[in-house]
C-alpha cells in the first residue's frame, strides 16, 4: 500500500481549503456548499475535520501577526485581530458562521491552553 507522508497529506489539505474558500469568497457564501461534502468527508473526515483545519490556520496565522505587531511595538491582540479579519476576511466569516460548532470550540479550547501556558512561563533573561 502507497501511503502518502504526513507533509503531502498537510499540503493537499491546504490546498482543498485554499481552493474551499476560495470558492466561498467568489459565491458569497459562508457556509460550505454540499457540492463540496463529498472532497471534505475524503480528505478531513468531515465537517468537523475541515473546521478543525481552519481554525489552525487562523490561529496560526493571529499568532505571528500578533508576534510581529509585539516585537514592532505597534499593536497587541486586538489589533492582530483586527488586521487578520481584513487581510483574511473569508477565512474570518466562515469561522464566524461556525461558531458553535464542537470543533470549533475544542479549537478554541487547546488554543487558550497553550496561551495560558505560555503566559505561565518565566521570561528567559536576555543574553
């Protein structure tokens, strides 16, 4: 059996969701279309799966921008925030319409884990 490696497997996958929202932008809508069930449920699972994707790139995504915006001295997290739903306004709405969805929440949930943690930790002194 031909397998394919986990960085395939995430590159294909980023490229159904590119292709995804894409298409969303260009009819308006933002919610995924059942034309687009059959591709999803093959390639993450499910809705939930798919969800799940887009969320990492949005907080990914939030985190370096917010990164920069710090290490710039020119903003904190809500303006990441901000700039992020202008620069990725499709992504942003499409999450927006999910928002009560299960897997959105757990994404939401490990997300504030690791800021929470994050924020525990001691400053390291500079060198």
């Amino acid at each position: 059996m031909d397998t394919p490696s986990r960085s395939t497997a995430v590159r294909r996958r980023r490229t159904l969701a590119h292709v995804v929202l894409r298409d969303l932008a260009e009819t308006g809508h933002t919610t995924v279309p059942s034309w687009w069930e059959p591709e999803i449920e093959r390639e993450f699972g499910g809705l939930d799966g798919f969800l799940a994707e887009l969320s990492r790139q949005w907080w990914t995504a939030y985190a370096a921008h917010l990164d920069a915006l710090i290490e710039l001295g020119s903003g904190g997290p809500s303006q990441a925030w901000r700039d992020l739903s202008e620069q990725l306004p499709q992504l942003r709405a499409v999450l927006d319409s999910y928002a009560g969805s299960p897997a959105l929440a757990e994404a939401e949930r490990r997300h504030c884990d690791v800021l929470r943690w994050t924020a525990r930790r001691e400053c390291r002194p500079a060198a």
